[in-house]
C-alpha cells in the first residue's frame, strides 16, 4: 500500500511541476510578473520540500506528503495563480482548516524522529497525539504573529486589520487540528499506529 502511495505522490508533484511550467511560460508571454514570480515560487517550494527531507534525512508519512502537495495545490496554483480567492467564498478560513491536518501530522513526524525506537506502545502513541495536537495549535498561533508582524511593519494587510479574522483562523487551524487528533486517537485505541508503525 505505501509503495502505491508513494507513486501517487510521485505523479501528483510531477502534475504540479507541470502545471507551474506551463504558467509560468504562458504568464511570461502576457506579461504578467506577478504570477510568473508566484509560478516560479511554487517550483522553488517543492524543490526546497525536498532538499529538506534529503538534508535532514527525515522521510514524509505518505499521508504527509499528500496533505502538503495539496495544500501547495491549493493555495499556491488555485488560489493565486488562478484567483480562485474571489470564487470560492472562505477559502482562505478552508486553508487554515487543512494546515490544522497538516501540522498535526508534522507533529507526529517530529514525534517518531525523536522516538528512534520507532515503537508504538499504547502510552507512547498517546503521547504522540497529545504532542501533535498542540504542536498544530501553537503553530497557528505563530502563523498568526508571523501576518501581524509583516502587516504592521511591511504594511500588508494579511489580516484584514481585524481581531474577528486573526482568531477565526486560529479557530479553524485548531479545528483541523483537533479533528486529526480524533482520527489518531481512533487509530490508537484499536492497537494501529499505521503512521508510527511506517518505515522508510
């Protein structure tokens, strides 16, 4: 199962480098530098997504990378290259939803590096869950001082200039977050860590 999981990551970022290539000529040919630049970024991170995992010898959980590339997908390539902010209503609220699911699982990454046994006792996958699931809400948390800092001082406007905007995406980050942490507890309590289990 994780061999057809990897080949469906494989394919899905070679799609996305197809993708970003294609605007990135068809954007250079109109001119338009602010998606060529944005074409070239998403090229750049999946690139840098790799070198990470390669420098830091930390393999991604399939379902890791899963979330990632379409987390990429749908910020970078449907959100702005091809505006789809002023289509789908909250998309913006659906992304911090989806990097709730996505720490979650980097938490649980930075559990199983740290436990170089790799084992997966009943206490041990608690604790992982425990750590994931807080792991995710502090990073909200920092992604949101990470917009103020650049709109108060880069003058952006990242957070709408409002209270009711910061929070109800450190809402939504921690929503995903928490529902993730119920699918592991899940996992858990029928004696299955399949991500913790998962060798490289």
């Amino acid at each position: 199962m994780k061999k057809y999981a990897d080949r469906g990551n494989d394919l899905f970022e070679l799609v996305m480098y197809g993708v970003a290539a294609v605007c990135f000529v068809y954007f250079l040919i109109k001119g338009n530098w602010a998606k060529v630049l944005e074409a070239a970024l998403i090229i750049g991170v999946l690139l840098l997504i790799r070198v990470v995992v390669k420098v830091t010898q930390t393999p991604m959980f399939a379902a890791l990378r899963f979330c990632i590339l379409l987390f990429i997908t749908i910020t970078m390539i449907m959100a702005n290259e091809f505006g789809f902010y002023s289509i789908i209503p909250y998309l913006d609220k659906y992304e911090h939803l989806f990097s709730g699911v996505i720490l979650c699982f980097v938490g649980l990454l930075i559990y199983k590096k740290a436990n170089d046994s790799g084992t997966s006792s009943a206490s041990n996958s608690r604790v992982a869950i425990w750590l994931s699931l807080f792991f995710s809400i502090a990073m909200a948390g920092v992604w949101e001082i990470y917009e103020f800092t650049t709109d108060h001082f880069l003058g952006l406007n990242s957070q709408n200039g409002s209270l009711v905007d910061t929070m109800t995406d450190i809402i939504c980050g921690t929503a995903g977050a928490i529902g993730t942490s119920i699918y592991l507890a899940f996992q858990a309590k029928n004696k299955k860590m399949p991500l913790l289990d998962e060798k490289h």
